[in-house]
C-alpha cells in the first residue's frame, strides 16, 4: 500500500501513514485526469460569467446498472401493483397473480443485485440498511426495495398453498402490492432531489414520467409471455394506460425542464437527445401495436419488445442527461438562483 | 462548540501553501501532474483527494482604489475548500449514516461506514464531495477532526501566510468578518460582500460552516449563486409521486375491472 508509488511520496522507514486520508486507496501508477476536456462554449447575450467553463458539479458517478436498474425496480413495481389488483379479482386471475408475484421476487433480486454492482464497495450492501434516513429518497427507496422484494418472493411461494398459508400470501402479495407503487416511482424522486439542474428543473414531472414508464414496462414484459384471454385483455388496458400517460409525461418533462433553455438542451442534444427520441418512437410505435384491433400472437410480441426497448431507452435518457447537465456551469448556475431569496450579491 | 472557517479572498496571494499543507497532514494521494493551460490553477477542483484549492480568476476590471501598471486588471483568488453547511446535501442524501455531524458542527465521512453509493455526489450543489474510482468511497474536507481534537489549527489555516484562511468559533469569525467588511467598504471596496455567513442571507444552506469574503458575483469563483440544499424542494417530488403512484394503482384497479366485461 505504502511506498513511493502510492502518490504521497511517504517513505516507511521514516513516516507513518495515519491521516485522514492515509487509507485511501489509489490504483498504482495511474494519473487521474481531473482536468476533463469539456467544450468551450462562448457565453449567449446576457448570460453571466464562468470558471473558465468549468463544471459547478460533479459528474453523478453512477453506471449503467443504475438506469437497468430504474427499469427493473419500476418494472416489478407495477407488476406487483398489477398482481395485487388482480387477487381481488377472484380465482380466474389466480395464475397471472401468481406471475406478477414471481416476476417481483425475480426483479427484487435482479435490482438488488444491480444497485450492488454500482457501489463503490460492494461488500457494504448491508449499510444500506443501517440506518432510516427519511430525508433521503435512496434510503427510503432501499427499505421499499427490500421490503417489497421479501414480501413478494414470501407470495410466490405461498401461491398455491392452501388455508392459512394462503392468506399469509394473499397479505404478503398486497403488501407488495402497496409497496410496488412507491417503488416505482422513487427513483425519480431520487434523481430529482439532487444538485444535478436538468433532473431538479423536472422533479415534478419526472415521477408521473418513472410511474407511467414502469407501467409500460411491465405491460411490454408480460407481453412478451404467452397469456390467457382475461390476463391479456388486463394487461392491455393496463399497458395502453401506461403508453399513453408515459407519452403525456414525457412532453411534461420536455416542458419543465425547458422553462430555462440551456437545462433542458441535454435531452435535445447528444446521446441523451438520441436516446430520448428513441425513447418516444419506440414508446409510441409499442401503443401502436397493442392498439392494433386484430391481436396476434407476433403484434403482441411487436409491442412487447419495442415496450421494452422503450422503457429502457428512456432510463438511459433521463440518466445520460443528468451526467451531461451535471458538467454544464451555466445549467447549473441557472438552477442554483432562488427567484424568491435575495442575497447581497454585487 | 460550532468552529469554521472564515476565508477572505482579498488577502489570498494564491500561494497553495493550503493545499500543500492539506495534503501532506491528512496523507493524501497526488492527483498526477496536469498543466491546465488556463491559468495558474493546475489543482481545477476539489476532489475525492484535493480538499483545498485555489482558484485564480483574471479579469480585465480593476478592483476599487487599487492601482496597478496595468490599467482595468485584478487578480483573483480564493481557497475553496468544503463549506460544511448548516444543511449539508451530502448529509441529507446519504443512505447509510456514513456522513454525520461532529461534535465541533462540522460535517464528516466515516470512511469505515461509507459503501461508496455515489448519491452524496449528486447532492452537493457547490460540487465539493467526489468518489475516488479507484478507492470506492467518497471523501471530502473533514475540517482536520484530528486535529479539532487535539485542540490543533486545521493544517490549511496554520499554514495560510497572510491570514485568508481564518480558523476559529463560528460565531467570533462572524463578529471578525463583519469587521474585515467595514474596514474594506471604508476603504472604497464597495464590492466586498459575505458569502454564506449566515442562514438569513444563504437561507438555501442554513449558512455555511466555511464562508467567504467575496468581490465579485459567486459565479466568478465558480461557487452557485444561491445554492440550494436538494432536500429543500423534495417535498414537490414525493407529492408528485404520490399522485402518479394513485394513478397507477386506479389504473390496475380499472383494468382488472374492465376485464371481466369480456371486451377490453
């Protein structure tokens, strides 16, 4: 650890490492480039002045697992809302239940593991679980994962028991069934409760976005299945519902978060831009096929998979654009001015 | 027994002497060795393992009642370092406890408790806390703790040459700051003001632990404006979600409904 290439030039013979930062780990030889190449861009009329063009913020350091991972928390989520709507449904509806339950307790699994796979040590995990912080939408969301993702795989097993064990599932799969709507929606509330100015300009409507998403989501994931007359019909509504309320929501964000011109360009331009559009395409081409009047086998897979597709794409919209708002100073600048507060600036 | 830092920039000759002291007593890692090629900062930011640095802005405006053979120019500089807010995003945000309050009011990662979630990062709006990528947890100015409790300076201000980085009891270095205020505006620098002293004039923050005497816009040094702690408006968002949610569950509800009808 300690020696002449760790960066602090200490020479263990002479010194000991006892700081504060002393048990920070730096990989050996490597030169970090803090000095990240951003784009030089001329300030418009009217517009104040920068750090050099430095970014304010710094760049969320999230991966891809994180956006994989607001698809499949929002995809269980509804799932197990849908599911438990249908246990009130009767016993017709009994298997589908029994899918949406499994499809939360496989979710619940695939998330967890994830959200792992995005920290930074990993071996932590539990710490997520340490505390209760309600003024942080990620602990609150780590209790309602596993909360949500423990009563739903108890459900599943249970499903087809009979007496007493059965109600213990029952319960177990309205609970879930409760908690898979916060689930998927507190990943905006996540995204939106940070510094980052295109996910803060669109709080308001990123939750309606993330809820209305995770319901495509999980129409587009049954219809990739095979399903009963009942079951499909169900999930269709549920999925046309969910289509168009998330082509409304995305129109909302585009409009929230270009009431100031520079915090929305990151969905208009780049990857993120081209994500969001694929996003909007996939989205609408997806109720195009489920509103097909004649269902066929191959329309329903149709919109399954471009559902998904959609579903994915807009996750990776919403989390590109963060990471592109994040290094732009002016963005952040314009996010950072209370219209309310008067400060004694010159 | 609340303490800070009061950093008055005018005073600051850009010398470093902070950040080479920081480094060296909390035995933090180099950064490599960069040439920015934009001005005297080669440092660029605060960072997992760079919790000082100083900021040089040039600008082609002279500052009040100074002369220089230059005609309409002033230098710049500041030592930025972690604010300590009185309301700390990082704080707010993190989901594991690792980042607490100290005894001494100012705010702290334990690294043994940090799993390295990244949303501290996301959270801070003057850009402070990062992750080092090849350490995996997030790490950022602790006001040197050790030191605090060995009744000692914070290496920054011991070492600071011309007294711009001013260590001491909250409320004293907002008596001294106001003093350092009126003296300059006495002077002519009409354009010296406090940032961040206290929460009536940063309400976003609830006042900063690490404020600043300042004489131009924050933006200049790169500091927001009127920073915002993020949790401030997340009751929008979780009343948001709580409508969608409802909508969601109406829509479950209806299409299990509708489908008993035998049309969908």
């Amino acid at each position: 650890m300690s020696g002449p290439d760790d960066g602090r030039y200490v020479d263990p013979e002479l010194g000991l490492l006892l700081g504060e930062g002393a048990a920070q780990r730096i990989a050996a030889g490597e030169a970090r480039e803090i000095w990240r190449d951003v784009a030089a861009s001329l300030p418009a009329p009217g517009e104040g002045p920068t750090y050099y063009d430095r970014p304010v913020l710094k760049e969320p350091v999230w991966i891809w697992s994180v956006p994989v991972y607001f698809w499949t928390g929002g995809t269980m989520g509804a799932a197990l809302a849908l599911g438990g709507a249908a246990q009130l449904a009767g016993a017709e509806l009994r298997p589908f239940v029994r899918r949406c339950r499994w499809v939360g307790a496989v979710g619940g699994a695939a998330s967890a593991a994830l959200l792992i796979h995005d920290l930074g040590r990993p071996e932590r995990f539990h710490h997520m679980l340490r505390v209760f912080r309600p003024t942080s939408p990620m602990s609150v969301g780590s209790w309602v994962l596993a909360a949500a993702s423990t009563l739903a795989g108890g459900a599943a097993l249970l499903g087809r028991r009979r007496g007493l064990l059965r109600g213990a599932g029952d319960l177990a799969g309205l609970g879930a069934a409760l908690l898979g709507l916060p689930l998927a929606g507190y990943t905006a509330v996540l995204v939106g409760n940070t510094a980052v100015p295109v996910w803060l300009a669109a709080r308001r409507s990123l939750p309606f976005l993330f809820i209305a998403s995770s319901m495509s989501g999980a129409a587009s994931f049954f219809d990739l299945g095979s399903l009963r007359p009942r079951e499909a019909r169900v999930v269709r509504a549920f999925g046309i519902a969910g289509k168009a309320a998330e082509l409304a929501a995305i129109a909302a964000v585009e409009s929230e978060a270009g009431r100031v011109e520079r915090v929305g360009r990151p969905l208009r331009e780049g990857v993120a831009g081209a994500l969001w559009t694929a996003a909007k395409v996939l989205t609408a081409a997806s109720l195009a096929a489920t509103l097909l009047p004649r269902r066929s086998r191959r329309a329903g897979l149709a919109a399954g998979l471009l559902g998904t597709a959609g579903a994915l794409a807009l996750r990776f919209a919403v989390f590109h654009a963060g990471k592109a708002s994040s290094r732009d100073p002016r963005a952040t600048f314009h996010q950072q001015r209370l219209p309310s507060c008067e400060t004694s600036t010159p | 027994m609340a303490v800070g830092f009061f950093t008055d920039t005018t005073v600051c000759i850009g010398c470093k002497a902070c950040e080479v002291a920081c480094k060296e007593w909390n035995q933090l890692p180099d950064d490599g060795f960069h040439f920015t090629g934009m001005s005297y900062d080669n440092t660029a930011a605060l960072g997992a393992s760079t919790w000082r640095h100083v900021s040089f802005v040039e600008r082609p405006v002279a500052l009040s009642e100074q002369l220089t053979g230059l005609g309409q120019f002033s230098w710049l500089m500041m030592s930025d370092v972690c604010k300590h807010c009185q309301r700390a995003g990082c704080l707010e945000a993190c989901p594991t406890g690792a980042i607490l309050r100290t005894e001494h009011d100012t705010v702290y990662v334990q690294p043994d408790i940090c799993n390295g979630c990244g949303y501290c990062v996301t959270a801070c709006p003057f850009g402070v806390i990062d992750r080092r990528e090849d350490d995996g947890r997030a790490w950022k100015c602790t006001l040197c703790y050790d030191r605090l409790r060995g009744n000692l300076t914070p290496a920054c201000a011991k070492a600071c040459p011309t007294d711009s980085i001013q260590f001491g009891e909250l409320d004293e270095l907002r008596e001294r700051a106001a003093r350092r205020l009126a003296v300059l505006h006495e002077r002519g620098v009409g354009e010296a003001w406090l940032y961040g002293a206290d929460a009536a004039s940063q309400p976003g923050t609830g006042g900063l632990n690490a404020f600043f005497l300042l004489v131009d816009k924050p933006e200049v040094y790169n500091l927001p404006p009127e920073p915002v702690v993020p949790t401030h408006r997340a009751g929008e968002a979780w009343g948001a979600m709580a409508l969608a949610a409802l909508g969601m569950a109406a829509a479950a509800l209806g299409s299990v409904l509708a489908s008993r009808s035998g049309r969908g």
